[in-house]
C-alpha cells in the first residue's frame, strides 16, 4: 500500500491591529478553508516590511485553536499597533 498526504495548501491574510483582545490577547482568523482536522500554522508573509517582521517578533504568536474555517492566534508578547501580513498554513 503506497499512502499519499493531501497536498498543503496557504493563504495570506492580515492579522489587523483592531482585531485583537486587548484581555487574552487573541484573534480569530475566518473563512478559511480549514478544518478541526487539519494542520494548521502561521508565519509572517514575505511581503512584510522590516517595521512588521519586528512587530511580530515582539508578539511572539501562535495558532492555539483551530476549527472549522477557523483559527484562533494567541500572543504571548505584545500586542501589535499595525496590521500583519501572514501566511496560513494548512497540512
């Protein structure tokens, strides 16, 4: 028996700067073509500028939850005043 893995698929999208819990420091990425299932993982775009790759890296994020068309980024550093530019990754 020869097993295959479906193919991986992305999505960029911006992580806005409105959009965040001020309180537990979250936001919820929707409309995606995600399910529960799935593998889901998010890196910053290439398309960021050195301003935003910095501000990433002081959120210092992570997909902590993850349904269907949905996944929700937790930060455990500050919370960025400028839109982010991501990519949704899904495995």
């Amino acid at each position: 028996l020869i097993f295959s893995a479906a193919p991986s698929r992305s999505c960029t999208i911006n992580l806005l700067a409105s959009n965040w819990n001020a309180d537990t420091k979250t936001q919820t990425i929707n409309d995606l073509e995600v399910v529960d299932s799935d593998n889901g993982s998010l890196r910053i775009a290439q398309s960021a500028t050195d301003e935003q790759f910095a501000a990433w890296g002081a959120a210092q994020p992570r997909v902590t939850n993850q349904g269907y068309g949905s996944i929700t980024v937790k930060l455990s550093g500050t919370i960025p005043t400028m839109d982010i530019p991501v990519e949704v990754l899904i495995v």
